[in-house]
C-alpha cells in the first residue's frame, strides 16, 4: 500500500505528567509515512525532559513562549509536510492502529475532506467517563447540534492538506473551540466529512483540562462560533435554555435559605450529624465532604 504522508502536531505547555503517554502512543503506531512535530509553549516542569527522551523519533521540536493553543497548532502544521494534518494535545492519546485505520478510509475515499472516528474520555482512574460515534452523516447542520448529538473527539479526526489551504489556519482569537471553528469553516466550504465508528482516540478528563475547568466558557464561545457560520438559531435556542437553567438554579437557592435552618433541625439531620462528624475526622477521606452545618455545629 502507498501510505499517505501524516503530521500530527502535539500543542503543549506544562504538560509535563501527561505528554509521554501522548508521545509513545504516536511513535508506537508504527506508521511508515509519518512526520510528528512537537510545539512547547516554554514549560517549566519537566515536559522538555519527555520530549528529549523522545528526540530521535520527531520531525520536530521547539520550547519557546507562543499564544497559547491555537497558535502552537499553527506553528506546528506550518512547518510541515503531510498529505494529511492533524493535531493530538498532550493530555488524549492514540489507540493502537490509529493512524492505520485512517490511511484505509482515505484509501476508499480520497476526496475526504476530514476523517471522524469515535472517541472516549477517562477519569484519573482509568474509567470511561463517556464513548461518542461521529453522527452519519456530518454536515454544516450536525455541527450546528455540536452541544447535543452533533459534536465529535477531535483526536479522532484527520483532515486533508487541501482542506487546511483552504479553511486554515486554525483561528487564534478561539482558545477553546478552535476545533469547532475549523470543522464550521470546513463543512461551508463544501469538503466531504466521513465518519467512521472505530475507536481512535482516548482523551484524559482531569482538573487541568479546559474542557473541565472552563465547561461554561465552552459552551459559551461554541454557541458564539456556530452563530458566525450561520447557526444563529441555534444561539438563540440554547440562550434561552442557560436562561432556565439559571432561573431554576436561582429558585432552588431561595428555597435552601428559606429552609436552611429547618433542614438542619429536622430529626433525621441532628441523627446523621454524629455519624457524618466521625466519618469526616481529620485525615479521613470524608474530611473533606462533610457539609458546612456538620462542620459548625
């Protein structure tokens, strides 16, 4: 088989716990035409460390103060040579024969614009936390639904040269739904999408990640981002469903201060609050989630 060149690009800063299982999951698929480059925003933990380790089997690597995410995956495919780009962040890793499955799916259709397979995402534990197929097809109006079946891993997605030339770079004013842009800029520019159902990928759900720590923020520059290429119903839609959500919310802290203290007394309270002080002594692992009317009484 004539296997079609690849770069795949790691964007990292500070990832230095994460970012070997992302190298070695790359270098161990064993792919013949591969280009793998490496773009450090200049970390001062021990990623530098990981990627010397790992120097001989990259096409490139440099540690220096970028932009941020979207900036480094810019750099990244600006320096490169693949038929077909993607880009694989330092904290989600390949599963074995990642890059095979793709070169078979470009084989069959070779006026793929992107290739989308399945993805996953684990916990600290190792526990899958959520698995998601690719909706068949994808379009411009699938990818309008991206906070509802619409979405897929990016991961698990590669997409042609041509369709970078044309839809790229990757907009650096986006810092969390860069993806989502570029699959929108894509899918208007009329490039064909093809979903597969193989699992590629494998994402790591921790503290750090910005779709943990920042989920409101997604959501929000998602919904602005789809509204740009042309899903403004959509913004309209989900705005009025966050404003539910807060007036829900709102109504149920009234109610817990209107009812704070007769919660607190009610029989069955001051019968679990002996148990819950034992169980939450300091050192247990409990300390922590003993509620704030344990605490003070």
């Amino acid at each position: 088989m004539n296997y079609p060149k690849f770069t795949v690009v790691t964007p990292t800063f500070n990832q230095g716990q994460f970012i070997e299982r992302a190298i070695d999951s790359v270098i161990s698929q064993g792919y013949p035409n591969l280009e793998f480059i490496i773009i450090d925003g200049g970390s001062n933990d021990n990623t530098v460390e990981v990627i010397k380790k790992y120097e001989r089997h990259l096409t490139y690597w440099v540690s220096e103060p970028d932009r941020g995410q979207s900036h480094a995956i810019n750099k990244g495919i600006a320096r490169s040579t693949g038929d077909y780009l993607t880009w694989l962040n330092s904290d989600d890793w390949y599963t074995p024969g990642t890059l095979k499955i793709f070169a078979d799916v470009i084989k069959d259709n070779p006026d793929a614009g992107v290739i989308v397979g399945a993805g996953q995402i684990v916990n600290e534990m190792g526990q899958v936390v959520f698995y998601k197929e690719p909706t068949n097809p994808i379009t411009l109006e699938t990818l309008y639904n991206w906070f509802s079946e619409g979405w897929f891993a990016q991961p698990s997605s590669i997409f042609s040269r041509r369709a970078w030339e044309i839809c790229g770079p990757v907009d650096e004013n986006e810092h969390i739904a860069m993806d989502l842009d570029l699959w929108l800029k894509i899918a208007s520019a009329q490039f064909r999408f093809v979903p597969i159902n193989d699992l590629l990928s494998e994402a790591l759900s921790h503290s750090g990640a910005k779709t943990t720590a920042f989920r409101a923020l997604m959501r929000v520059e998602g919904l602005l981002v789809i509204a740009k290429y042309g899903g403004i119903n959509v913004l309209k839609s989900e705005i009025e469903k966050m404003s539910q959500e807060i007036e829900d919310l709102t109504a149920q802290l009234v109610w817990y201060n209107r009812n704070y203290e007769i919660i607190i007394n009610h029989p069955v309270a001051r019968l679990l609050r002996p148990i819950i002080k034992r169980l939450g002594k300091e050192g247990s692992y409990w300390q922590s989630k003993v509620p704030p009317w344990v605490k003070d009484d």
